[in-house]
C-alpha cells in the first residue's frame, strides 16, 4: 500500500482480477502514487483491471492523465480496465472531459467480476 497525506492506494485481488482502491484526493501532488500502482496492478495481469473509486474524493486533469495512460497501458496489453463506484463529482470530471466513454464502467465493485465473466449486468441474489 502506498500513503500520500491525501492519497491511498491498495492493490488486491478481486475475483482473479487485479483490484487497485485509490482513496482521497488525486491531483498534482498525488497522482505518480495512483499512476506506479496503475501499472504494477496492469503488467501482471492477462484478465483485468478492476479501479474502485468510491473512495476518492478529487480528481484533476493529472488524475484523469493517469487514468488515460493506464488505458493505454492495459490496451496494449489486451487487459481490460473497469472503473466502479465513482462519486458524482469525480464522474463529473470524467464525463466533462470525454473520458468516461474510454473505460468499462460497472455501477458497483459486486457487479464487476459478474460483469467480466458474463458480459451481464448485476448477478442475481442465490
């Protein structure tokens, strides 16, 4: 895990795939943290890359930099990558600025490895 004063970010496996969890503010000062551990979590996978981003609080033009390199990254290496749980201001951001049609985007971290798996939407409860 690595800890900024406003940014963490842990990487774990979710369903075989490559879980990263920023939380706080991804800006100027905090995004090389997000964007080595974008890439540690892309080189070794072959499935995917799953970003919970339900715990970010801020996201800047540096962030989204990170976040349109990591997609580059995962494409060349035939990863796919899902962005679940962004809150309203950072969808906002994405959205603004076009890149929110660049990724995958599953409403929630439950409904992603489904969503991988079956190209369905959310499984039922069993």
């Amino acid at each position: 895990m690595s800890t900024d004063p406003e940014l963490t970010v842990e990487i774990t496996e979710q369903g075989g795939y490559s879980l990263v969890v920023p939380a706080g503010s991804i800006d100027f000062h905090t995004h090389p943290a997000l964007d080595e551990h974008l890439a540690r979590a892309i080189d070794p996978t072959g499935l995917a890359v799953i970003a919970d981003m339900s715990g970010v609080t801020f996201c800047d033009s540096s962030g989204l930099a990170v976040f349109a390199r990591a997609r580059r990254r995962a494409d060349a290496r035939g990863v796919t990558m899902v962005i679940v749980g962004m809150p309203g201001r950072v969808e906002r951001v994405f959205s603004v600025t076009g890149l929110d049609r660049a990724f995958c985007r599953r409403p929630g971290l439950r409904t992603a490895p489904h969503w991988l798996e079956t190209g369905a939407g959310v499984p039922s409860a069993s």
